[in-house]
C-alpha cells in the first residue's frame, strides 16, 4: 500500500529509524553474545554474563519490534469474520482495533513504568552484569510509546493497511494492477 505523506512524515520516518537502530543494535549484540556463550562452552569455560546478557537484549528487541510492527498496521489481526459480517461490523471494527491497541499500549506505559519505579526504589541489580533493572525495565513503556505513535501512523499514512471496510482484497489488487 502506497504511503500517504503526512505533517508528521518526518517525525515519524525519525522514530522508525531509531526503532531500526536499536533493533538492530540488539540483534547484533544478540549474536556477538551468544556466540562468545557458545565459545565458552566449548572450551570448558563457560562466561556467567552471556545468559543474561542475550536475555536483556532480547527484551529490548522484542518489545521495540512489538512496537515496530504496527508502524504500517503491519500487526496481526483476525480479519476474516470481520471481513464476512455487515458493513457496519466492518466500520466498528477499525475503531475497536483503533481504541484497544492504544489501551494495550497505554496499559504497557502505566504499568510498566510501575515496574521501573519499583526497580528504582528498591535499587535491583542484574544477578551477572550487575547493571540497574531499570535499564531493562524501561523497554516495556518505551515500547508502549512507540507503539501508540506506530498506530497514529498507520491510521494516518497507511490506512488501507488498517481498513477492513468496503473493498475485498482482491478488488485492490485488481484496481491497482489497472492504475
């Protein structure tokens, strides 16, 4: 689906850069980590930090990419009883997915951020890298903020993407083909 220029364009191009950057940060950590593990064990001299290490890291990724996928309504969702029922079910239903996806990420913000607020009080440190929870913790409302600003995107610049209502899948196709 062609992508519809907004005032927020380039806000939004800056946000999925970082989002990129710090992925792919992790993903390249994540091998490093896991292959010093590896290696380790191998030689009979297994390094207590790459467990935790990798743990971390994945963390971070997995709640930015969370947040990533619905940049472009890139997300998954169960459409097809959508898709058959009345017109109006179809219409509600952007608004329905609209309205719960922000709560689930407002939900992450709120309390996740209670999380790190504990992590903070309690001053809870990492068993091996003895490095601050919170600096793990915060992944969870970081990502709760780039995910709501990913569904603004998506309902903004890629809302064929989002639309349930009105034309088939197919009927696009076949329009675009013709265009």
């Amino acid at each position: 689906m062609e992508r519809k220029k907004t005032a927020l364009s380039g806000f939004f191009d800056v946000i999925g850069g970082v989002e990129n950057v710090v992925l792919a940060i992790m993903v390249v950590g994540m091998i490093f980590t896991i292959l010093v593990q590896i290696i380790g064990r191998v030689i009979g001299h297994p390094f207590p930090w790459t467990e935790e290490t990798s743990r971390y890291l994945f963390l971070w990724m997995m709640f930015v990419a969370l947040a990533a996928g619905f940049n472009q309504a890139e997300s998954s969702r169960v459409t097809l009883f959508v898709a058959k029922g009345p017109k109006w079910l179809r219409k509600f239903s952007e608004i329905l997915y609209a309205v719960i996806v922000t709560l689930f990420f407002g939900f992450m913000i709120v309390y996740g951020w209670e999380v790190v607020r504990q992590q903070i009080m309690m001053k809870e440190m990492g068993t091996a890298l003895m490095i601050p929870m919170y600096i793990i913790g915060i992944c969870q409302p970081v990502a709760g903020v780039l995910g709501i600003i990913g569904v603004l995107q998506s309902f903004m610049e890629y809302h064929g993407n989002v639309e349930i209502a009105g034309k088939s899948k197919e009927n696009k196709v076949t329009e675009e083909k013709g265009r």
